[in-house]
C-alpha cells in the first residue's frame, strides 16, 4: 500500500518509519532543516521498541513529488490543517483514505470538507515521540497505539484491512466503531491539564503533588464531560476515574505539547483543545468557566506567538 505522511514529525515519521520498515512504500512530506536531513542521510528512528533506518526515502516538501496514495496520513499542527487543505489535491485519488492523527475534534470535518466525508477518517494516536535532531526521531515510550474509524460509525472493511496493516507494521491499532466520542476523550484526557500545566509551569508530577491543581483538573474534566454528552458523545460512566489512572501513570516530569510550545513562546494548539470546549460549551448552553479561565489566561501569549513566530 502506497502512504503519504503529511508532516513528518515525531509522530508522523515515526509512524511513516515503521510502515517503511515493514515493507510499505511511504512518502514524507516535510520541510526545512529536517527535510534537508532526511533527502541527505535518511531518516533515523531511536526506539526501545526498535530502532529504524531509512536510508533513502522519498521526501519532499511538495506532494506533487510524492503523487497520488492509498492512504495520507496527516500529522501537523492543528492550525496548519487549512493549508494542508489546500495543498492535498496531489495525493488523492478515488480510493484515498485520509487520517488525521491530531488532537482535537475538528481536523477530520475540515479535510472532508474538502476531499469529501467518504474519503476522511477520524483519527487519534497516543505516542511520545519528538524530533531529537534534523532527519533523527527519539520514540520514548515502549509503545504506540493508534484508533480510527468512518466519521459515520459504519462497519467498516476497509478499516479492518488498514488495521491489520498497521499491526503488521508493529503498531497496536484499533478500529473505532464511534470515533467521534474517542477523539472527545481524548480531547478531555490532553485539555483538562495541559493549559493550567502551561500556567502553572508545573509538569505532570508537580501538578499531582498539588491538591488545589488536582482539584482543578477535575473541575476541567467535568466540564468536558458535561459538554461531550451534552453534544450527544458516548462517554463512558469510567471516564474519569480512567484519566486520572493515566495521568497518575506518567513520569512525573511528563508535559504536553501544547504546554511546550506555550512556555517556550511558539505557536500552540490551545485554540483547539481549551478554545474547543469553550467553543462548544457555548453552542449547548454549558458553562465551562475553568476551561474559559484558562483559555483567556493564556491567549495573550498565544497571539504574541503568533505574531512573532
């Protein structure tokens, strides 16, 4: 089967790295000092899972040189979604399936806008991987898992045959029958403690070892839940208790992406996962105050961000 990885990061080459090595012929598209990288000594992938070395691949910045595939896979920011929208023409054809592996509830609604419902799957990945260096992933953990689905919930065989695929690859995949409700999860499990985590410069450790913290990230979970299923998400009575067993579960110097960015002054994705529970609280009449505290709290730096990137 024929991939495109659009944006080749630490989670989409990672992901694009280990189909590779499975035998799949898999293009990247990527860009800068990275890019220049990868086209001169390939692509490195450091993993306790195994490492990899693509010493060839194809990569560009410009999905006409990749052409058309079975399947994009699309791993950037959530911001950068329009312009990928605009630029994915080249790589669809009639069979195209394209995933979105970005947290947040919107990306897969704005690509099938484009390229049509039929083509688009929800998507989510849990992985922690990083560029480490230009054309060099550092994969951390001893695991990656991956669950997509129809937008429309249907059965689907074309998803089955992806799965397996993907599990040949040696990525544990699952195949949702309701994967707009699993991206609300995982919206929640990301946005109830990155932002205050942002706030309060605390990683995950420092932040359980504070009850006041503890006892707003609660605050943010109940609201996500109340909203999510106010919208009509199948979210399961466990939820909770099922959050705070992975937070408790991560090194205690663990923090997330968006809490990254935002500290070190770069562009974030908290419009899309704090703004996105506000946005939505507001659509079902849902008051979601410490989701809004910490959006608004935050924003001023976002906007610096985004003005002086």
């Amino acid at each position: 089967m024929r991939f495109a990885i659009y944006g080749a990061g630490g989670l989409g080459a990672y992901y694009g790295a280990r189909l590779a090595d499975a035998g799949e012929e898999v293009g990247f598209i990527a860009r800068g000092s990275h890019l220049a990288a990868i086209q001169s000594n390939g692509l490195k992938v450091f993993s306790p899972i195994g490492d990899i070395h693509l010493s060839n691949p194809l990569a560009s910045s410009d999905p006409t040189e990749i052409g058309p595939v079975d399947v994009v896979i699309v791993a950037v920011k959530t911001w950068q979604i329009p312009d990928v929208a605009a630029a994915i023409g080249p790589l669809i054809q009639d069979n195209t399936i394209v995933i979105p592996f970005l947290n947040g509830v919107e990306a897969a609604d704005q690509l099938a806008k484009v390229v049509g419902e039929d083509k688009v799957f929800g998507g989510l990945s849990r992985v922690f991987s990083e560029i480490s260096a230009p054309g060099v992933i550092r994969h951390m953990n001893p695991s990656a898992y991956i669950e997509f689905g129809e937008l429309s919930g249907a059965a689907s065989p074309r998803a089955n045959a992806l799965r397996d695929i993907f599990e040949h690859a040696g990525v544990e995949a699952t195949v949702s029958e309701d994967i707009r409700s699993a991206l609300w999860e995982k919206l929640l499990l990301v946005s109830s403690w990155a932002g205050l985590s942002a706030l309060s410069r605390a990683p995950m450790g420092e932040l359980l070892s504070q009850p006041e913290l503890c006892a707003l990230v609660e605050h943010s979970i109940d609201e996500g839940i109340e909203v999510g299923r106010a919208m009509n998400y199948n979210l399961a009575n466990d939820l909770k208790a099922r959050m705070w067993a992975f937070y408790e579960a991560l090194p205690a110097d663990t923090t997330a992406s968006m809490t990254r960015d935002i500290l070190a002054g770069k562009p974030s994705e908290l419009d899309a996962w704090n703004g996105a529970i506000v946005r939505f609280g507001r659509e079902v009449n849902i008051a979601t105050p410490v989701h809004q505290f910490t959006y608004h709290t935050l924003l001023p730096m976002e906007r610096r961000a985004r003005t002086n990137p």
